[in-house]
C-alpha cells in the first residue's frame, strides 16, 4: 500500500502545503492578524500565545501527582529529571512550529499524508489513548480540586467535570486570543499561589542545587525510574506535539520565505519561553513536596488530597492548602483546553473527520469519565493516586509514536524546503528519541517482564 499523493496548494513551496480550506482547526486558521510593518517586538506580540497553551499541558493535575510522589519519596533528586524533561520539551515543540510554518501541515495531517493507513491508523490511535490519558488526568485532577475547595464529592465532581465543555464553547465565541488571555491570566493565578507556598516552605536551596545534577540511581533504581518516566510522561507530552504544530497556524504569517522565518523564530521564542514558565512550576511542585514531606519523613506521599490536608500543620499557615486548591483547579481548568484543540487537531488531521469541538469534547471526556468514576467510587482517594501516576507513564510510552515522525518530517528537505531542521538539531532531536525509546523499554524491562 502507498501513501497516497499530497493535495497541493496554489502557492506550493514544499511538497505539502495545503490548501487553506482544508487547513487545521479551520475555524480559528489564520485568524489572528500579525502586523506586517512596525517594530519586531510589535510582529513578537502576535505570536505569544500558543506557547502557553502548550505549557498548560506540561503542568496538568497528572504531572502534580508524579511531582509530588516524586519530592515526598526521592527528595530533590528528581529535579534533574524535570530540568531535562523541560530541554527536550523545547527542543520538540520547536521542531512542531518548524513543521507547521514549513509546510503548513500539522504533525497529524502530516504523518497521514506521509505513511500507508496500515501505519497512519495506529498512530491515530495511539494519540488518541494518549488524549484520553491526559483528559483521565484532568478529570480526576479537576473533581479533587473541587472536593478540595468546596467539599464536593469526587464521584460528583468528577461528572461535573463534563460541564467544561460549556466554559471552552464560550472562549472559542470571543475568539482565540481571548482564550489565550484566559490561559495566561489562570497560569499567573498557578505562579503566585506557589509562589508563596514555597516561601513558607523554606526549602534547603542547597540540596535544591543539587538535585539539579544528573545521577544514575534514577535509571537502576526501578522504583525512581518508573517516577522518572511519570515525570517525562507528564513534561513532554505527545498530544502537545499536535496540538502546537496546529495552533502555531492561527498566526496569519506571510507566505513568502523571510515571513516565514520570521515567524519560526518568533514561534520559538514563545513556545521557548512558556516552557520555562512550566518549568517554574513543576519544580516548585516538587520542591514543595520535598521540603515539606520528603524532610519531616513523610515520604510516601502521593494523593493529592492527603498533600493538601499536610500542608497547613506542616508549614504553619492555614493559606497553604487554600493555595494548594486553588492551583490545583487551575490547573484542571486550562488543561481541558489543551485536551479539546488537541483532540481536535488529532481528529481532523488523521481521519479528515471535522465534528464540532463541543461533541469531540463531549466524546473525549466521556472516555475519560467512565474509568475515572469507576475508580473513584471503587478505590476512593488513594486509587485516583494510582491512576493519576498511570496515565503519565502510559503518555511517556505513547511519546516515541509522535517524535520519531516529527524528527523525520523536519530532517527531510523535500518536506520542509529550505526551513528544513539543521543538522545539529536533527542529531539533538534523534538523541532525544533514542533516550525515550531506551528509557521505555527499560521500564517495560523492569515492570512487565520481570
């Protein structure tokens, strides 16, 4: 079976741009207006944006459950696995918007058009299951939050957590940026809270330092491994991979060669810098856990509610769980944004099947809903816990389907033109596929054939 013959457009540069009418998340494609004249950190501004609508994914609900089992059972010692997982994240997502300013494809449509159904299907659903494992998340993530702040339920909450659909409709009617802005001002909301969560929490900035520095007990110790790998699940996640190289096109750049390496470096700095933002948090995530359970000998640690009920005796002040919530449910918020373009991007971009984004939300967090309810009401707190650190793991051995077809697309300059990934960068990003791939297969090594 052959792949079949790219579509292409009138101002074809490569062999895959696209036509406009068929461009991804079509609604929203090149609707936000970059200014042609004016200075370059006006042009900059238009591009902010998307990059923060991938960093969301980076700090859902389900990163904070690896994060905090993390910091409460290995101290800072992880930390090193966050600051690498971060590189490779940026590294990544670069190559994303390089994909999608090149050929004006998304990693979906173009993993559609470049392989046989026999191996583009699969890869559909693999994404897929990589989706309802970051909603499964978010779900749980979201209902705890509420129980947290409110005193509902987790049963409860987590079919409130449907009603979101309702919140992502509203944002998309205003228009992209809007929801931009509300990503943004909800992920500023995440800093301050912790923010001053570390403050009270006076971690030693020594033995933080330190954690910073690579050891290899994270790879022969397979219970430190197998929390490593939750982290990378959580830090680079394949979603994000299709999610960014669609949303990078909402930009209405040029179309001529200098527009649109102008817009790839612009695209960069956003993402590169929203990453870093990420990374702010995460970390404190599980600075946080390390000073405040990790030291006082608390080291198993791992569900969020327990977390939240330890911080007010262990650091002193009754904001601290408060806080705590709060972040929490922010987080849930602005990650079921992420999950719904995702989704979308994935659907439209491998299966050319374009549904409303309520009914592919709709269908998405039903998925989602029916294991995450059944634990819930079947294992109560601690099996939520269980399965939060699950569906990270189960994203970082979904990682390898989306990023080695990302480093082949943009190495290959019969694709790419002449914004074809240099050499030094495909090599970076080939040994970031191989260390996954390793990493991966060690885990299975350590957990399933043992």
């Amino acid at each position: 079976m052959h792949a079949r013959a790219p579509r292409l457009a009138d101002d074809d540069v490569t062999g895959w741009q696209r036509p406009r009418r068929d461009a991804p998340l079509s609604e929203v494609y090149r609707t936000v207006t970059v200014p042609r004249g004016g200075s370059p950190a006006r042009r900059l501004a238009a591009f902010l944006g998307p990059g923060y609508l991938v960093a969301v994914g980076y700090m859902d609900p389900g990163n904070w459950a690896t994060s905090i089992a993390g910091g409460s059972r290995f101290g800072y010692t992880l930390l090193v696995v966050a600051l690498v997982s971060n590189v490779m994240a940026i590294v990544l997502q670069s190559l994303c918007a390089r994909l999608a300013i090149a050929s004006g494809r998304d990693l979906a449509q173009a993993c559609r058009d470049a392989f046989p159904r026999l191996v583009a299907y699969p890869l559909w659903f693999l994404a897929e299951l990589a989706i309802v494992a970051t909603d499964l998340a978010e779900v749980i993530g979201t209902a705890i939050g509420l129980n947290l702040l409110f005193g509902i339920p987790l049963e409860l909450g987590v079919l409130i957590t449907a009603l979101d659909v309702f919140l992502i409709l509203y944002l998309q009617k205003l228009g992209f940026r809007y929801l931009e802005a509300v990503i943004v001002g909800l992920l500023g909301v995440i800093a301050v809270c912790f923010g001053i969560q570390i403050a009270l929490a006076n971690p030693d900035w020594g033995a933080v330092i330190r954690g910073f520095a690579p050891t290899s007990e994270i790879v022969t110790n397979p219970e430190m491994l197998y929390l490593a790998l939750g982290i990378l699940g959580a830090t680079v996640m394949p979603h994000n991979l299709y999610l960014h190289s669609a949303i990078v096109q909402t930009r209405a750049y040029g179309r001529t060669l200098p527009e649109k390496r102008e817009a790839l470096k612009f695209a960069t700095i956003d993402s590169t810098v929203a990453l870093m933002f990420a990374l702010f948090i995460n970390a404190s995530i599980l600075i946080l856990a390390a000073a405040a359970f990790h030291a006082t000998g608390r080291s198993e640690v791992a569900e969020l509610g327990e977390a939240h009920n330890l911080l007010s005796p262990l650091l002193g002040a009754a904001i601290a769980p408060t806080l705590f919530g709060i972040a929490l449910l922010c987080c849930g918020l602005n990650s079921t944004v992420t999950a719904t373009l995702a989704g979308q991007a994935v659907m439209e971009g491998f299966l050319e099947i374009r549904l409303p984004p309520w009914v592919r939300r709709l269908v998405t967090r039903m998925v989602a809903i029916v294991p995450a309810a059944i634990v819930t009401v079947w294992y109560g707190e601690s099996g939520t816990a269980h399965l939060l650190i699950l569906s990270q793991v189960i994203l970082s051995l979904q990682l390898s389907f989306a990023v080695i077809p990302l480093v082949m697309f943009t190495a290959s300059r019969s694709k790419m033109g002449e914004l074809v990934a240099p050499t030094w960068l495909v090599a970076f990003a080939g040994f970031i596929a191989a260390v996954i791939v390793a990493l991966n297969v060690k885990l299975l090594v350590d957990f399933v054939l043992t």
